[in-house]
C-alpha cells in the first residue's frame, strides 16, 4: 500500500481530534493534596472556582476575549458600553413580535440574534474597533433579547433595560419585571461565569468553523446558537428538570434507576457523564450545587433536590465504576427553577453566557485563520450506470 492509498482513521464525531489551538480554555482532571482526583476547568489558566469567588461576569468575558483580566479603568469602561447598548431596535422587536408563541426560545434566539447582521454586520473582521463593538453588542443585546421573547410569548411588551443595575441583575428585571434579589442576581452572575466557556465542544467548533469563513460575528453566534439548542448539548438541563418529575419521590428513585437500566444497560441518565470529567464530578456541577443550596437557605427547599441528591447517590453505586457522575447540568436547572426561570430558557440563559466563548473563539480564530475544510472517508460504489426513469425501480 503506497501513502496515497492509506486512508484516514475515521472517528465518529471527530472525538479525539485536535481541531484548533487554543489558550482560553483548560479542561482536564488533576490529583489534589489528599491525593483525590477532580475536575479542572480554567479560564485563561485561571482556575474557576477563583472567578465564581472573586470576580463577575463581565470581567470574565474580558479575561476570555481579550486574553487577561482588565484594569479597573477598562472593566469600567467595558462594562458601561454593554450597559448602553442594551437595548434592541424596534425593527427586530417588531419581527419578534410575530415568532409564534408556541416557539422555542433558542428558535426566536437564533433567528434574532441572525437579524443584528443586518443592522451592524461590515465584514470589516480585521478591525480591531470593529471587533470590540461587535463584542459589545452582542454581549450587551443577546440578554435583552432573550427576556423580550419570554415577554411577548405572553403577550406583553418587553421591560427597558436600566443602566443603573449590573449584567446579571439587569436580565432578571427585563425577564420578571422586577428588581432581583441581591443574592439572587450575585448567583444568577456567577452561573454566566460557569457558562461562559468550555472548550471545543459542538457550539464552540460551530463558532470557529463560521468564523473561519469570514463570516461577520452575529452569523458566527447564530450559528452556536444553533448548534446549542441540540438537547445532546444545551438542552440537558432542561431534560433534568423532567427527568426529576417524571421519578417524583425519593423513594422512587432506585425503582425508576433499576427500571432504566435493566431496559438498557447503557441507560443515558440526563445530567450525567461527560467526555473529559470521567471518574469525576463536574467542577461546575460542585459550584452549581453550593448555590442552590444557598438560595434553598433563603428562599425556600426545593423537594426535588432531595430527588437529586438521591439519584446522585444511586447512579454512584450503579455507574461510579464506570466514571459516571453530575456535569454542569445536573444542578444548573434546580437553580434556575428556584429563581423562576422557565425551563425552556434554561438554554438561552445558558447562551447568554456562552457568547462570551464563542466570541473568544471567534477572535482567536481571526488570528491565524485558516478555513476548515475535513475531509471525508468515501463509502459508496464507483462508475454505476445512469438508469433512464423509465426503466427505474
């Protein structure tokens, strides 16, 4: 076999295969001072748990775009250009305005997020001011967008945004129509940090492939959009939230563990698994459940964590020994659910802090950029015959 007969190796959902250089973002598992193993996740080698303790959202998605964390002058400044670009243009309000009502979120998300393109898109992507304003814009436009949609499904106009409040507590106004808990909106923050960034997975590698193509910065996020909306991929906490009701009781826990696995050994439990975190748990997931426990303190029990403890419990003793444990999305729900939010914006709530990695992506795409072009491995016959429609079976 000479070298241009040798074919590719073939590996189901490019698993495995490098598809960019990168430093936003590490994920790994590490062995700690008690000589345990756990998650790792950071940001610009920033480890997580320091930027949910210590910083906010916005600084967070300086740190990831622009590859440090700002001064207190530029987070300033950065932060109040987001604040006065909150607002979206009657245009796409009125094309909002005629999304079904029966539609899904991530849908009208998408589709708006398309529309910006046509306001601000200059293809002018090796502008560095160009750059910072589309960042600015769509950092500051995809929560607004987001609640106007949850508002007009109900038949009602969206709130203004208000310039006197901070990122995360700006969105719950526009989505309740009233000004948030502190806690509430420090946790809502801290979730968008979690969000914020993870690596190549699917939306991400859907932002550098659109971005590769030179394509303006709202059909790269539109694209991600997209690409998240899969329940493979962001939809999982919705399907947690309907799996923890669908079992309904503590008790009925291992019945319903033992009934999904002896159906299928290889039974996909919603919240649980993840392709690097294997024999680990989620070091989001770890963050995630200390802040439903704080919002349980003050604003009351939710009875489906104890569910949720409980299926923890269980799923460890059937599939710890094959590394199975909580991801992000195990608790993020539970969260989300105490705050208010309906379970089919748990997705978009999970976007609006995910711009910020695509975004990061797409920047450092811009760098050395190269567009992406796999090749395939061919399965079909060669030289058929064309068969007159005639004579066709």
């Amino acid at each position: 076999m000479t070298e241009g007969d040798r074919k590719p190796e073939y590996r189901p959902g490019l698993e495995g295969v490098p598809a960019a250089k990168s430093s936003i973002s590490y994920v790994g598992i590490q062995t700690n001072d008690l000589g345990e193993k756990e998650g790792v996740l950071e940001y610009r080698s920033i480890p997580i748990q320091l930027l949910a303790t210590h910083g906010n959202f916005l600084e967070t998605a300086f740190l990831l775009i622009w590859g440090r964390l700002p001064t207190d002058t530029e987070l300033s400044a950065f932060s109040k250009d987001i604040y006065s670009h909150r607002r979206i243009k009657y245009r796409i309000e009125d094309m909002m305005k005629c999304f079904p009502e029966t539609g899904h979120p991530m849908d009208a998300l998408q589709a708006s997020a398309a529309a910006l393109g046509l306001f601000y898109s200059r293809h002018i992507v090796n502008d560095p001011n160009y750059i910072r304003q589309a960042v600015i814009r769509l950092l500051a436009k995809i929560p607004t967008m987001v609640a106007a949609f949850q508002l007009m499904r109900k038949g009602n106009n969206p709130v203004l945004p208000r310039d006197d409040l901070d990122y995360a507590a700006n969105f719950l106004y526009m989505l309740t129509e009233k000004e948030p808990d502190p806690l509430m909106a420090k946790i809502m923050d801290v979730c968008l940090i979690l969000h914020a960034e993870h690596t190549m997975n699917a939306s991400t590698f859907s932002a550098r492939v659109t971005a590769s193509t030179l394509a303006d910065p709202y059909t790269v996020i539109a694209s991600s959009v997209g690409t998240l909306a899969g329940p493979l991929h962001g939809g999982a906490n919705e399907e947690v939230i309907t799996m923890l009701k669908e079992i309904g009781s503590v008790a009925n826990v291992r019945p319903y563990v033992e009934k999904c696995l002896a159906s299928d050994p290889k039974y996909k439990f919603m919240g649980f698994g993840h392709r690097v975190y294997k024999g680990v748990k989620d070091p989001r997931a770890i963050i995630l459940q200390d802040l439903a426990e704080q919002l349980f303190a003050k604003f009351g029990y939710d009875p489906y964590y104890d569910v949720a403890l409980e299926l923890e419990s269980v799923l460890e003793e059937y599939l710890g020994t094959r590394g199975i444990y909580p991801n992000v999305d195990y608790y993020s729900g539970l969260v989300y659910r105490k705050m208010g939010i309906p379970s089919d914006l748990f997705t978009p709530v999970f976007a609006i802090a995910r711009v910020a990695g695509w975004l990061a992506h797409w920047n450092e795409q811009l760098q050395e950029n190269r567009i992406f072009r796999p090749t395939q491995i061919y399965t079909g016959l060669h030289q058929q015959p064309y068969v007159s429609i005639g004579d066709r079976e």
